[in-house]
C-alpha cells in the first residue's frame, strides 16, 4: 500500500488538500499498526469513489509531523479538514469506527 506522507510533502498533500485526509501515524516494527495495512487497504478501496484522501506517515521517519499532532501511541489515525485535525482514535480499531470518521467528516 503506497499514499505515503511526509515531512516534506504532509503540507501539501495534507493540509493544504480541499477533501478531508485520513493520516494513519504508524512505524513497521508496530504489531498493531501491521494489523490495520489490511483495514487501511480495505477502506481505501471502500472510499476510492468519495471525497476522502487516506494516507499513511511513519512516525520514525517523519517525527516532527508526528510530534506537531501529539502522536505519543501508535497507530494513530487523524481526520483533517480544512488543514485542521478533526477527530483523532489510537491504536488498533475496527473498521467501522474508522468508516464512521470517514462518513462523518466528508
């Protein structure tokens, strides 16, 4: 799964987007953030035809942006709109609470 953020391109790709964004704050060592690649691939394809972008941002990589948002527990999942994070959930959820922040917010 790419849709790839980072520190570099989270401004544009992020905030700077017209549709509301899902970032998933993850790292590859995290058991609990492996479990949700397959939710996050399900709702990417779930969503393919709204308006919603979902992406994902490695803490390890990218601290800073992780940091800015107070990731302190991953995975984290943020909803932004209009540049500004939303709705915030940690670590592993059902695919129907993620859904329903989707559905709420676009």
């Amino acid at each position: 799964m790419e849709n790839n953020v980072s520190s570099t391109n989270f401004k544009e790709e992020v905030l700077d987007s017209n549709i509301p964004v899902l970032v998933d704050f993850w790292a590859p060592w995290c058991g609990p953030c492996q479990m949700m690649l397959g939710v996050l691939g399900e709702l990417i394809e779930d969503n393919k035809d709204k308006d919603i972008k979902i992406v994902k941002c490695n803490v390890d990589e990218n601290s800073d942006v992780a940091s800015q948002y107070n990731v302190m527990s991953i995975p984290t999942f943020i909803v932004f709109k209009g540049g500004q994070p939303v709705e915030t959930v940690t670590g592993g959820v059902q695919k129907e609470k993620l859904q329903g922040m989707i559905d709420k917010n676009i």
